[in-house]
C-alpha cells in the first residue's frame, strides 16, 4: 500500500473508533456538572460554553505562574516516550514522532488553577485526549484514568470528563513550544476542571476499571474538580 494510503486509513480508524466513544459516553456527559449546571457560579462574560468566563473565587491574571511539586524534568524528544496502557484493546508507546504524526488540533481555552487565578483564552496545539483514547480503544469496563507526571506526579479524571473537546495533550501554546517549567514537551489540560487535572510532563496515561485518587486527591482536593461549583476540595 502507499503510505498515503496508509495513513488515511489509520485516520480513518481514528475517526471512527471516537464517534463509538463519542455515543458511549454521550449521556454520561451530558450529567457532568459543566453541561448539567443550570447556576454555575461566577462572574464576567459568558464564554462558548454559557459559563461565567471567571469562575467563583477565581481572579483573572495575565501572567502564567507556575506550579510543581520542586522539580522540573528535562525530557530530550529522543528519550521521551508516552505509554498508554490499562483497561485497553491496543496499548501503546509512543515517540515523539509518534505522537506528532496523530491527528493534531488547536483550540483556544481557560486555564482555572484552585489556588485562585485563571488565565483566559490560552491557544493550545496538540491532540486531543479523545482521538487518543480511539487510537488504543478503551475496554467497555474502562472508568477512568489516572495521569503520571515524568516528576511522579498523579492525577485521576473520570473518562466523561476527558473525552471532553477541550481536553488536550498540547505541546505548543501561544505559537511557542511549551516551555519546561509549564510541563513541557507535552502536557495535558483540563480547561472545563481545575488546573490541577492537567499532568504536565506526561508520561502515562492509564485507563481504569474503577476511580483511584491521584496525588493531590489523596491530599484532600476535590475528585471532581468542578470550578463553578468551588468544588475545591473534598
Ligand atoms: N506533573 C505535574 N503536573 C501538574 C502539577 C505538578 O506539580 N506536576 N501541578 C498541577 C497544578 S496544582 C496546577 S495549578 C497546574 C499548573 O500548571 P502551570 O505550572 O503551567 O501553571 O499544573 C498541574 N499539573
Ligand atoms: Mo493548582
């Protein structure tokens, strides 16, 4: 087959498989608070979603602080890998050559972090967490996943919120590559949840049959991690 060939039919499978996904958790998504909501708390402009673009307790910033666990790791591309494994059909590794060949998209979103900033209309690039999750094909018992950090991080999001459009793995921010102490080459974001939910300098992601509580779950924040409810902590 010609290579051309090759990879429309790969895109094609990919497409496929998250239209399945897409149906099989479509009424579970809908019960999620950000689309169950009828008051969702905040303040300023309604954003694309008919949410207050600040939610409550939240002050807009411009700056972009940064927050970590002490350490910054340095991956090179030529080590870097992402594994994707668990309750699947077809786990994988990927290389940076890998994961770029995937289907890439761009979306502009709201980063909200539980330590009381938000930071608005931030344009990512990078491949959607639903177009990965159709190229290794969860198993119907699939729940949720847990996320791991190159720096051991951990973070746990069931999958009716990370097959959400707006959850991306995302490598450039801005037109600019994402820089080290912001999770790069590559992290997750979570722009409907707190900024917590997005693992930066990601490494794994594991579907689970059952819910299990990442690093800062563990230490008494919100499993759920809805901001126009405060849902802060549990
Ligand atoms: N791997 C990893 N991911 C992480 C964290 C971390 O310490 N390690 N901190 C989380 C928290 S609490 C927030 S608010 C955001 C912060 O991202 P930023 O440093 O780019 O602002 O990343 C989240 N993802
Ligand atoms: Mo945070």
């Amino acid at each position: 087959m010609e290579n051309e060939e090759i990879q429309d039919n790969k895109l094609d499978r990919i497409i496929e498989a998250r239209m399945k996904l897409k149906a099989r958790f479509e009424e579970k998504m809908k019960l999620t608070p950000s689309m169950a909501d009828e008051k969702p708390q905040g303040k300023g402009e309604i954003n694309r979603h008919g949410m207050p673009n600040t939610p409550v307790g939240q002050t807009l910033t411009t700056k972009w602080p940064v927050l970590d666990l002490g350490y910054q790791p340095k991956i090179p591309l030529d080590k870097w890998r992402l594994i994707i494994d668990g309750e699947v059909e077809n786990p994988v590794i990927l290389t940076w050559d890998d994961f770029m060949a995937l289907p890439q998209t761009e979306d502009v979103s709201d980063f909200h972090c539980v330590t009381t900033w938000s930071k608005l209309d931030m344009a990512w690039k990078g491949v959607s967490l639903i177009d990965l999750a159709a190229l290794v094909q969860p198993k119907e018992t699939a729940t949720h996943i847990m996320c791991y950090g190159y720096d051991t991080y951990t973070t746990n999001i069931s999958l009716e919120e990370a097959l959400k459009p707006d959850v991306l793995l995302g490598h450039t921010v801005d037109g600019q590559p994402l820089a080290v102490e912001h999770g790069g080459p590559l992290r997750m974001i979570t722009p409907q949840l707190y900024a917590w939910k997005g693992s930066k300098w990601i490494k794994r992601l594991e579907f689970m049959p059952k819910n299990k509580l990442g690093f800062w779950e563990e230490r008494g924040y919100s499993n759920t991690a809805y901001p126009w409810r405060n849902d802060r902590y549990s």
